[in-house]
C-alpha cells in the first residue's frame, strides 16, 4: 500500500519563516512577522497577506535572496524524521505557502521527494515585488493534496499531514494522521497529534 507524508515548510520543516527573515535585509522583519502572525492565525486571507507581504521586498537582490534561502535553520530533527518516514516507504513531500529559493534548495539537504512552493518574480536580478506559484491560495495545499493522491494511488489513510498554520488546514481534511507541529490554535483543534516541542521526530512515536 502506497503512503504519502506531506510536510509544511516554514516553522514546520524551517525553523522560522522564510519570509521575515528576507525581510530582515530591508529593515522590515517586524512589519512582516505581525501579518504573517496573523495569517498563519488564520485572521488574514492567505492570498492577499502573502502578496502584499512579498511586495514589500521589491528591489532586494535576487543573489542575495538565494543566500539567505540557502542558509535557512531547519527544525531540529527534520532529516530524521524524513529518512524514517522513507524508511517506512512513505514518499515524503514539502508543501509551503513560501518560495521555491528555499524549499528547491533543502530538498537535498532534507530529502524530501519532491516540493511545491511559490516563486518570487525578478527583473534584471531584482525582485518585482510579485510572487506566483502553486501555493497561492489557503485551500491550495488541499487541492495539490488531492492531485498527489490520485498520482500515487494513496488513500486518506495512509496520508500524513504536518503543519502550523491556518493555510495547513485544507490539507488536514485528506489525511487520517493530522500532526499540529509547534501550531496556532486553528490548526490544533484539527489536529489528531500535537507536539510542542521543536523536534520532528516527535511525530515517528505515532507512526
């Protein structure tokens, strides 16, 4: 029987958000920490927070955006959990409502079997201060989820789903494991496992 894990990236797999810490280079990681706090709540819609969040990085480097991407701290057990999880022939895959700069680059690191993220639009090595992708929306992460499943041929309850965030929960609906991983209140009383602490291989107790 197939089984498929899916992981959030930002405070799931990363510990922090990718985002903020971008932001960080402008002055601005304050500003955006708050809406992200408050989208992640589930108090601002996905879509209009990210892409007014992303318009203020406009005129960043893209070089430098990819080093601080590339530099990113991961969560505490992250690589274990995933090679666990492989290891019990899960196919292991990153949703994030973040950019491809980051999730692309610790596909390696992490392994992880494949990543679904946004990307940041540039222009002659500057951001636009637009974004685009496959992770726009609050219900995306749902609907990528559904698509995978047919793809692979897994059913509602070999799926796993780990998240923190308000844009977490459409994909907690396609999946009997439901993990609130360090997660806003929204996420948790959907959640069929909770774990506090910032270490992922608190989860493998459960499968």
């Amino acid at each position: 029987m197939n089984k498929l894990a899916v992981f959030d990236f930002d405070s799931t797999l990363m510990d922090g958000e990718t985002i903020e810490i971008i932001a960080s280079e402008i002055g601005l990681q304050e500003q955006v920490a708050q809406i992200t706090k408050r989208a992640m709540a589930g108090e601002l819609d996905f879509f209009d927070s990210l892409t007014y969040r992303v318009s203020l990085l406009k005129g960043l480097k893209e070089t430098r955006v990819n080093d601080i991407c590339h530099n990113l701290p991961y969560m505490p057990g992250a690589k274990e959990t995933i090679s666990a999880l492989k290891n019990k022939g899960y196919t292991v895959v990153c949703f994030s409502g973040g950019f491809k700069n980051a999730t692309e680059y610790a596909k390696d690191i992490l392994g992880y079997d494949a990543d679904f993220s946004n990307i940041l639009h540039s222009k002659d090595g500057m951001l636009t201060g637009q974004v685009g992708g496959e992770m726009m929306f609050s219900d995306s992460k749902g609907q990528m989820l559904q698509k995978l499943q047919t793809l692979l041929g897994v059913n509602y309850e070999n799926t796993i789903a780990v998240g923190d965030g308000a844009n977490d929960l459409s994909m907690f609906k396609y999946a009997k494991t439901r993990v609130a991983f360090c997660a806003k209140q929204c996420l948790i009383q959907e959640a069929t496992l909770v774990v506090y602490k910032k270490d992922l291989t608190e989860i493998l107790r459960i499968i």
